[in-house]
C-alpha cells in the first residue's frame, strides 16, 4: 500500500488580490505563509517521504522545499512541469472577478461544474488534457515502489485531478470545492489505478484559520 500526499503551494499575493496565476503566471509567497510553511514542514515531518514531487513554479517548489528542510532523513525532490497549474490562456494574471463579469456561467462552470466550462474561449487547457497530465504523472510513480509520495502543486489541477484519481465525473471534479493554501491531502492506492480517500483538505495543523479562498482557481 502506498500513500500519496498532496499539498497545495502557501498563499501568494496574487491568491490575496484574486488574480489567475495559472501554468506560466506566478507571484511570490506572502510573508505569513512563510510561517504556515514552517507548520506544514513541522505537521509532515512524522512522515518518511519517500521521494518528493513538486511543480517548478516558484510557490510550489518554495512549498516543497519548506517541507523538504523538516523531513527526518535525506529525500530527493523533483521539480516538474506536469505538476504545473491549469493553463488558463488569456485568463492568467486576470481577476477573478473581471472574469465573473464578462463571463458568468463561465465562471460558475469553471468553479462548480467543469463539464460545462469551455476552454477555447481562453485558449486554456481542456479538463481532459489538465487532469491527465497530472493523474498520468502520479500514476507513474508506481515503478518507484515507494511507502510514501508526497505531490506539492495547485489549487484547480489538484483539485480536478485528484477527485478524477478518485473516478468522480467531470461535472463533479470540482463541486466540493477547491482545496485551500497549505492544506493536506491523502490517498491510498495498492495498484496505482484504484485510489482510496483518506483525508481532503486539512489545515487543522495551522495556528489560525486561513480564509478559503472562493474565486475559483486563481491559485
């Protein structure tokens, strides 16, 4: 049996104005996430990694490596891009609410419902090719035999990828939400094709309460 953690990258300044950053976008952490990470590094260090994986934008791989310094033995970290955000296209570095203006349903779909999000009028990547990338890339950690994986990425593709691992239907790959800055996810999987939930979304580890962020995957 294998346990696959999942992170999200700190809070930036960008989740704080509720900008899209996306796959190319990136802002830089806020200062009190650095302590939220301090947290989550602390929070994790029970854990043995095995090996740690993280997207290769700046608030992802700083979250990784904030996890990295408190791990109780030497582990290897990856950075990668198919670990990136969603590519949003024309909607990366917006706000979320310029977005909620001119396109309504559009951005009720992208937050509640994906099967009627349509991403060629952003020229952003499908749900199909998102959630792919990511479910494809932790579906081939199975070679490596670990006890323990930890993924570190962002708010919409782990969301959507996750819940897809999990066999939801794109119309509910996102209607529990997003998952929140700093929080902790963890499946169970003996095979790498079938994937049990263990935990979703927990911040119960940090010392006060972040505000979740409900504007969409700005993240």
């Amino acid at each position: 049996m294998t346990l696959l953690y999942f992170v999200r990258h700190g809070r930036t300044e960008w989740n704080l104005e509720g900008r899209f950053q996306g796959h190319q976008a990136d802002s830089p952490l806020l200062p009190a996430t650095l302590e939220d990470l301090e947290v989550l590094g602390e929070h994790l260090a029970s854990v043995s990694f095995d090996h740690i994986f993280s997207s290769d934008l700046p608030r992802a791989a700083k979250t990784a490596e904030a996890i990295l310094e408190k791990q109780p033995r030497s582990t290897e970290l990856t950075l990668t891009p198919e670990l990136r955000e969603w590519q949003l296209g024309k909607l990366e570095g917006t706000k979320v609410s310029l977005m909620q203006s001119l396109y309504p349903k559009q951005h009720h779909a992208f937050r509640h419902n994906l099967a009627k999000f349509n991403p060629r009028l952003f020229e952003a990547e499908s749900v199909f090719m998102a959630t792919q990338r990511m479910g494809n890339f932790v579906k081939a950690q199975k070679e490596l035999g670990a006890d323990n994986l930890l993924f570190v990425s962002h708010g919409a593709i782990s969301t959507a990828s996750i819940r897809s691992l999990l066999g939801y239907d794109t119309a509910e790959l996102r209607k529990a939400g997003g998952l929140t800055n700093s929080s902790v996810t963890i499946l169970e999987t003996d095979d790498f094709e079938h994937f049990h939930l263990k935990l979703w979304n927990d911040i119960s580890f940090l010392q006060h309460e972040q505000e979740v962020m409900q504007t969409g995957l700005s993240k």
